[in-house]
C-alpha cells in the first residue's frame, strides 16, 4: 500500500511538470513569496527591489539588509530562504523531466539560508547543489539550514 | 558553536607566548544543521569539505565547518538554538506548493460527487495562502482519438477555471493547460478506461 502510494506521489509530480523548459537565459526559475526589511534582487548590473511575485532567472542575487528576509519558490516546488545580512545566488537551475535533466547549483556567501527540496530533491537529488564558503552539501531530498561563518574583524 | 570556545583560548595562548604580532583571526565556520519536516521525518545531507564527506540524517543533526578543514562531528542542536540561529530565515520559508487532483466522469467535463467535496479544501487553501499563482492541467485517460481527448483535457481545465473564477478567483493568477491523454497519472496501454486518468491537477503556489 505504502509503495503504491508513493510510486502514485511520484506520477502525480511528474504529470504535473508541464511545458516547464529548460531554464535557459531569461527563464524564470523561480518567484520571490516572502520579503522583510531591506531586500533586493541584483540582476547584472541592475538592483531589483524585492517583492512579492517578482519571476527570478539564473545568475540572480538574494541580498538582505540588517531586518531582511527573502523566501522564493523554485520552479521544481522547492522552498528556499535567506535570513538578514545573508547574500546567496543561484548559479544553475535546470528543470526539465520530459528530458530528465535537472540541475540546482546555491551559493551562499554570508548570512543564513533555509531549504525545502522539491521534485528536483525526489527525482534527481545528486544534481542538488549547495556552496558555502568552506563546505559542499548535497541534497538527498530533505530540509536543511546553514550559517555561514564571518570572518573575523581583526 | 561551544566547542569554539577552548579552541579560541588556546589559540590566544600560543599567539601570545611566539610573537606580539596582531592574532590571527580564528577561521569563519560555518553551521549546517538538518531539520525535520512538519511530520518530524528528515531526509539527509551530506556535507564534503576538505575532501571529506559527512552524511546528516537525524532531525536536528547539526556540524560545523572552518574554513579549510573537514567537517566537524555532528552533534543534535536543540530547536530553540536552531531558531537563534536561523530563524528569521525559517520564518521566511515559504510554505511548499499545495496540489489537488479533482476527477472527472467518463467523457465528461462533469467534476465526479467525491472531486466536489475536495474543491472545499482548494477554496479554503487559495484564501489562506493568498496572494497565490494557480496551474490548472486537464488530463484524459487513453480511450477514444488523441484529438478528442486533447480537446476534453482543455474542457476539463476550462471547467474548473470557471469553478475557481465563479468563486472570486482573479483569472490573471491562472495558467490553464491541458496535456489529452498523454501524462497519464495511472500508466496505462492505448485505448484503456481508467478513472483515475480522467483529472484536472491544481497547483496552488
């Protein structure tokens, strides 16, 4: 019973994984759900102001300020957050499983960041990726957080 | 986070007794601590640093990383540390999607008695998450021609398009698509009558 519930979990997911393509440059990848405080979005040259609804691409920059906080879903259902004074970008997000390719690649350089896998965590948890400046984690369909340590004031 | 604190001290010491330059600073480090999900269930990590691996599957189960050294041992992080740590970032954490299937009868954009009862829970969640994006995805099973049920897949869609908006819903936060009867949700050959197959999926985000 539970192995029919699962393998039917898991259909459901995929036959829910419509029309979404690869993200290629000017994809969206994701969208911006929660925002506190001081929050953009560092798009290239450009800063973005965070909010609500705002379609992210790859290569964008989370940065909070002192009271900020980012919460974004990505495009295979996964959860994600950064705390205040945090910085993250996602460097790869790949998303397509009529083609079976998936690719999820965080880099968090300050702060603190939280994690929900999604379908990308279930379907192909090895291509999960997340950098902080001394250590790699790799997801095996799972929640996890982290803070990132600062480097000391001399 | 404890275990710094001896570590800090002897460091101090050894600076102290060779040389009156500035301390080095002590290394970043950086925490990485596993949380359960709502049902106290983890999946796991693994944490590789310094060409080191480091597999967390326990809830709560939390290392330590410095900079440049393999991760540390991992010890369980009471909640109230792990919410002075990150918890603004946790309450930030946007609430995974929520995803209904509603059922439809035979060859019929007709929502099944059972499907109709399930639009109560949609309703409620689009009021409690709102503001929210919707994809609604109509679906056949595999009997009858691909261009009949491509075109029942949509009505399907339409129908509970029409539902959600009859109910206030802004149809702008509504992507409609249908898929015939190619994603089945229940494999089945050509030409096979399964229930299960006639489907409408929303996804609440």
């Amino acid at each position: 019973m539970r192995r029919t519930l699962t393998a039917a979990l898991l259909m459901t997911a995929l036959s829910m994984l419509e029309c979404v393509g690869t993200a290629a440059a000017g994809e969206t990848i994701g969208v911006v759900r929660t925002v506190a405080g001081a929050a953009t979005v560092l798009r290239g040259e450009k800063t973005l102001e965070a909010s609500p609804g705002l379609k992210l691409l790859v290569g964008d920059t989370l940065l909070t300020g002192r009271d900020g906080s980012i919460g974004i879903i990505l495009r295979d259902d996964s959860s994600l957050s950064i705390g205040p004074e945090s910085r993250l970008v996602v460097r790869s997000f790949l998303f397509s499983p009529t083609e079976g390719k998936f690719d999820l690649l965080a880099r968090i350089s300050r702060g603190t960041m939280a994690y929900i896998s999604g379908l990308i965590g279930m379907l192909a948890p090895e291509n999960a990726r997340f950098e902080t400046p001394s250590a790699t984690i790799g997801i095996r369909g799972t929640r996890f957080a982290v803070k990132v340590g600062e480097p000391s004031v001399p | 986070m404890r275990a710094a604190v001896p570590v800090a001290f002897l460091l101090l010491a050894a600076a102290c007794a060779t040389s009156t330059r500035p301390l080095p600073p002590p290394p970043p480090r950086d925490v990485i601590v596993l949380l359960p999900d709502d049902q106290g269930r983890t999946g796991a990590i693994v944490v590789s640093s310094a060409g080191v691996e480091r597999r967390l599957d326990r809830p709560g189960q939390t290392l330590s990383v410095d900079a440049g050294s393999p991760p540390g041992v991992p010890y369980v992080m009471p909640e109230q540390e792990v919410r002075a740590l990150v918890g603004p970032a946790l309450t930030a954490l946007p609430k995974p999607p929520a995803r209904f299937i509603l059922y439809f009868e035979h060859n019929s954009a007709d929502l099944t008695r059972e499907s109709r009862e399930v639009l109560k829970d949609l309703f409620r969640t689009i009021r409690d998450r709102a503001p929210v994006d919707i994809s609604v995805v109509g679906h056949t099973d595999t009997l009858g021609k691909k261009k009949h049920n491509d075109a029942l897949s949509l009505n399907r869609a339409r129908a509970v398009a029409a539902i959600l908006v009859g109910k206030g819903v802004d149809s702008s936060i509504l992507d409609i698509t249908s898929h015939g009867k190619e994603n089945p949700l229940v494999p089945t050959g050509d030409q096979v009558s399964e229930p299960r197959n006639r489907r409408v999926e929303v996804t609440v985000r």
